[in-house]
C-alpha cells in the first residue's frame, strides 16, 4: 500500500512540476519551448526542491523575459507619445 502511495505521489508531484514550467514559459516569455529546454527545466525542478515562486522568480529574472518587458515599454512609450504605432516592426 505504501509504494502505491508513493507511486501517486511521484505522479503528482511530476504532473504539477510539468504543468507549472508549461505556464512559466507562457506567463513569463510568452512561447512554447522546444522538447530540450522543456525537458531541462522539468528535470532541474524534480532534482531540487523548488517551489512554484521559485520557478516564476527565475523565469521573470530571465534574459528573455527582461527583453520582453523593455520592447513592451518602448511600444507604450512609443504609443503614448505618437499615438499610433507603424505595423512595419
């Protein structure tokens, strides 16, 4: 009974561990990743203890998210003051 436990566990805690990278990358960059990058993030998140505002913290420190938010500004700045925005970007 105990490894049947166990065993469902595991399954749940893989399932919210692949669930919560899955929405990282949506919410934070916006993309799907590819099988690697994906795979990478699921395996560190099992091998270490991190808890899901772990998870958000690195993504949102991330390269990819940063640059996200500076063309966001630009685009809202851009708007504010010209009122239009060329669609040639």
């Amino acid at each position: 009974m105990l490894i049947i436990l166990d065993q469902i566990n595991l399954l749940f805690k893989i399932r919210k561990i692949t669930e919560a990278v899955w929405e990282a990358f949506r919410i934070f960059l916006d993309r799907i990743p590819d099988t690697s990058e994906y795979q990478n993030w699921v395996t560190a998140c099992q091998r270490e203890t991190f808890c899901i505002f772990d998870i958000g913290k690195n993504f949102s420190n991330s390269q990819e998210h940063l640059e996200i938010i500076q063309r966001v500004r630009i685009i809202d700045i851009y708007l504010k003051t010209e009122g239009d925005f060329p669609i040639c970007l």
